[in-house]
C-alpha cells in the first residue's frame, strides 16, 4: 500500500481512467460552450434593461429575444451531449474493468473465504460508475469557469469582482471543512457497514441452524449492535455535512442579495447601470453555484474515493493472470514432492512433507482424523491454494501454471458443502457450458443419478435454487459427483462424497467410482467411511497435517493393523 501511494496511485486503475481521458477532454469542451452560453439570459437581460427599456425599440426586443431562445436551445443542446459522454465514459470504464474486478474479487474470495469484501468489489466498481455521472462531476467541470465569471463582474465594477473573489474563497472554506469533518467517519462506517453485511449474509446462509438452535436473539442484538455503530458514524458525518451545505447555501443567498445592495448603491452613485445590478447578483449566483453544489455533494466525492482506494487495494493485492503457453491436455498424472500448505491469512503451515505419485487411472484414498489437513491438501491439489512448499505437478506441470480456464474441463470437484447454483439441473452438470444432452446425459450415468433426475417434475429441465431446496442432501451430492465428472476428466477430486448417503446410496457411488476409473480418470477421495475405500488403489493416512502412511491400500491397512495390535499389546 505504501509503495502504491508513493508511485502516486493505483496503475491499473490510474490506466482504465487514462483510457476515457478523451471522453473528458470532450466533456471539458462542451463544459466551456455551457459556461459562455449560461452569460446569455445575463447579457440578455442587461439589454433589455439598458438599451430596450430606454429606446423603447420593439424590433430591437424581438431580435434580442430570438437570439436569446436560439442560444439558450444551444446551451441545452450541449448540455445533454455532455450527459451522453459523461455516461459512455462510465461505461466504457465499467466495461474495461468489469471482468477484472470480478477476478479479482473471486480470487480474493477463493483466498480468504471472505465473500462480503468480494461482493463489495462488485458494488464499488457499479457506484463509481454512477458517480461519474452525477452532479457532483457537473459540478467539477463548471467550478473552474469561476474566474471566468469573477472577470466579467470586474468588467462591472472592481467592488463585483472583490466581492466574488470573498465569497468563492469562503465556499472552497466550506468544502475543504466538509472534507475534513466527513471522510473519516465515512470511511469507517462503510468498513462496518461491509462488515455487518457480510455477517448478515452468513445469518442467511445458515438460516436453519439459527432457527433451530433458538440462536435469532442473540444473532440479531449482535448485528444490530454494529448497526448501530454504523449508523452513529454516518449520522454524525451526515449531521456536519449537512450542517455545512445549509451554511453554504445560506451564505450563498445572503451574498447575492447583499450584492444587490452594493449593486443599488453603486447605481445610485452613478457608478453602473440599472440593469447590472441585477446582472452583478445572476452573475455571483452563476459563479458560486457549482462550489455550493461540490460542497453539498462532498460526501459522494468521499465515498467514491474510498471506493476507488478499495479497488485499487483489491488489485494489486490481486494480481492478473499472465499469459501462459497453453500446455497439452493432461492424462491424469500427479505428484505432490514435499508439499506444505498455508492457508490464506495465516502464518503456519496445516499441511506438510506430503510425497504422493499417482499413475493415470489410479485411484487414491486419503483418510484421517478430523483436522488432520485432508481437505487442506485437497485444496492444493487441485491448485486452489498455492503450495507454500514443494511442487504440486500435473504431467510434470507445475498445477498453478496452468491456465484454470483450460485446466478446468479436466478436472472434476466435489468439495464437501455441495453448492448448485441457480438454473436447471442440466445448466448445473454441464457447468453452465453450452448445452451438450448427450454428455449430460453419460454424466448423470456415470454418477448413477440418471433415474433419479427423471422422476424429477420437469426431468433434466427442473430449474433449482442455490440453496436446492427440492433436493435432499443425498440428491444434491449426486448431482454434485455428475457434475464432477462431467465431460470425462482425468483428475477427480472427491471430498467426502459419501456423507450424504445410505448405504445403498453408498454402493451405487463405488460403482460410479469403479466405472470413473475405468475411462482412466485418475481419482482422489476424502472419506471417512471404508466402503469406498476398497474402490481405491492408495491410501494416504493423514494426521496432524504430515502423511503416517502411503502406499498400496492392502499393504497400508495391513500396516495400520499391525500398529493396532502392537498398541493394544
């Protein structure tokens, strides 16, 4: 984060804004046509006050009054081009960055586990592309054209100019204590507030456990209490902004009557004429209203610059994929040479000196106690977690060299909380790819869900929700291993497909696995139950994170037996 800040600000973001540079230059141009057409209705009316209403000349009115109409449709005109740049802008921006952002924020979720940060990634891009069309950015582009406006009311009279010059000074005042007072509180509130929404969403997420336990209360009057403190950082931020901006614009409207009055006075004493008193007064409003509007919308500008902080945060802490040599379609051959994993956020390896070979085609069972690092090194396997130590390699390849969008379709998941995903069963076994019947079709066979998919209402059509209510855990999890296996791949992961199931249920998943091997695929299950693991070639016994045994299933139960019995004896 330092080294950021010193190379002056986040460079991938600092590119996406110089790639609509143009947009603004464009929007800057139209900005300036807006600005010299707003002295129209002002000059306007000085003519009509000075030279109609003295002459008397009616055709001097009409020609006065069609210019009048004429330029101000002009000024309206550029006004709304402004608008249509301002909002391609923010789309292009949004377009530009969309699919990092999203990237990133599914790393940082894969890394951490912390999904409300990466949820709020997704909202901050949206918001910033909102804020640059607001009247905050309106605002920006018109307070330059300030010293404009103050040099034409020196034009008017010295005292115009003094008096304007006063009175920006006062409202940049304004704004830069709005700044001080507000960004801070605002910035913590929305930490919270990302917070407790995330704490909100695990509340919904584990609904039933919360119900059944009678854990609502406690629950709630924790979230509300954070809430709460949210709530006191933006009220008292919303509380001294608004203070402000009523000052602001009270101020504004006494500076502009009081500039009538000096304007009277100076006519009196013959100084000026009539009609540039009130020329002076519509000339000051013109001049301080976009300060007015930049003070009463500072709370945007520091929200989005949180907002932009946050995101340049997530990307550099999120590095891009580089573009690697797209490798051969892997057979299935794994090795794990000294392997140690660290999980994201900590310091202290859960998974080390891990040494496996496994041919294509094998099949591998890892078994263990609870927290002994089975679904740790699961996880590093399949090159979601990287490798602290060692090397996790695919037919030689280092796993996290591979591209995942072209490693993906060779590899088969089921993690131990099964998610489906909103849509039709066949959408969530055939990835949400493009429809392939016949491949959904052999998937759900070889996970031995076909017959059960079609006693469903609507078949393979049945549309589910993420939550799969319809569905048993059992169903679900089978779902889940037809998914897996979709497409034939030659790596299948399987973290306790069995904890779901009957007996029965447990039967037809060894044939499943029995049929997997057979194409070839090599295999990996996480199981607590034997049944499965007589499915298996290997075992690898784990336990407080290092390997006790690994080697060919008969030989690895034969040695645990005897560790047994010399125990008891």
């Amino acid at each position: 984060m330092n080294n950021t800040k010193k190379t002056g600000g986040f460079p991938e973001l600092a590119d996406a804004l110089k790639s609509i540079r143009s947009y603004f230059m464009f929007a800057g141009l139209f900005s300036a046509a807006v600005n010299l057409l707003m002295l129209v209705p002002i000059f306007y009316m000085l003519q009509v006050y000075d030279r109609v209403m003295t002459s008397g000349s009616l055709p001097t009115l009409t020609m006065l009054t069609l210019l009048m109409l004429f330029l101000t449709l002009a000024m309206g005109g550029f006004e709304w081009v402004r608008s249509m740049i301002l909002i391609s802008a923010s789309n292009r921006i949004e377009h530009k960055l969309r699919t990092r952002v999203f990237d990133a924020a599914f790393k940082n979720a894969l890394y951490t586990g912390n999904t409300g940060s990466s949820n709020q990634a997704m909202s901050d891009l949206s918001n910033l592309r909102q804020f640059l069309t607001g009247n905050g950015i309106f605002a920006f582009f018109d307070a330059p054209w300030f010293p404009i406006y103050v040099g034409v009311m020196f034009m008017f009279h010295p005292w115009f100019g003094i008096v304007a010059i006063i009175s920006g000074i006062v409202m940049v005042a304004f704004a830069f204590t709005t700044e001080m007072v507000t960004t801070k509180k605002l910035k913590d509130a929305n930490t919270k507030a990302s917070r407790v929404g995330a704490q909100i969403n695990g509340s919904l997420r584990n609904a039933e456990v919360i119900a059944a336990m009678g854990m609502g209360n406690n629950i709630r009057n924790q979230q509300e209490k954070q809430s709460d403190e949210v709530l006191v950082l933006q009220t008292e931020a919303s509380q001294s902004a608004a203070g402000l901006t009523s000052l602001s614009k009270t101020f504004r409207m006494a500076v502009q009557s009081l500039i009538l009055g000096l304007g009277a006075l100076l006519a009196l004493q013959q100084q000026i004429s009539p009609g540039m008193v009130i020329a002076g007064s519509m000339l000051l409003g013109r001049a301080l209203a976009p300060i007015d509007i930049l003070v009463g919308t500072w709370k945007g500008f520091s929200v989005a610059r949180a907002q932009y902080e946050r995101l340049g945060q997530l990307l550099e802490n999120i590095q891009a994929e580089k573009d690697t040599m797209t490798l051969p379609a892997p057979r299935g051959n794994l090795s794990l040479s000294q392997v140690a994993i660290v999980p994201p956020g900590s310091r202290t390896p859960v998974v080390q000196g891990v040494n496996i070979e496994l041919s294509a085609g094998e099949a591998l069972g890892i078994v263990g106690p609870s927290a002994s690092g089975k679904s740790t090194l699961a996880r590093a396997i399949l090159g979601i977690w990287p490798a602290a130590n060692g090397k996790v390699r695919l037919d030689g390849a280092d796993i996290s060299t591979w591209k995942r969008t072209e490693l993906g379709p060779y590899v088969g998941y089921l993690p131990q909380d099964i998610e489906l995903f909103d849509g039709s069963i066949s959408e969530n076994i055939c990835r949400f790819g493009p429809i392939d019947s016949q491949a959904i079709v052999a998937a759900a066979q070889m996970a031995g869900v076909h017959e059960m998919i079609l006693r469903l209402p609507q078949g393979y059509d049945t549309v589910i929700g993420s939550n799969s209510g319809a569905l048993s855990g059992g169903q679900r999890q089978r779902i889940g291993l037809a998914r897996a296996v979709y497409g034939k791949p030659t790596l299948l992961v399987l973290d306790e497909p069995n904890s779901n199931l009957d007996d029965q249920g447990e039967r037809e998943l060894v044939q499943a696995l029995l049929r997997i091997k057979a194409e070839g695929c090599t295999v990996i299950v996480i199981s607590h139950r034997t049944m499965v693991l007589h499915s298996m070639d290997k075992l690898l016994v784990m336990k407080d994170g290092s390997p006790v045994a690994f080697g060919p299933r008969e030989q690895v139960l034969a040695s645990l037996m005897a560790q047994g019995e010399a125990k008891r004896a």
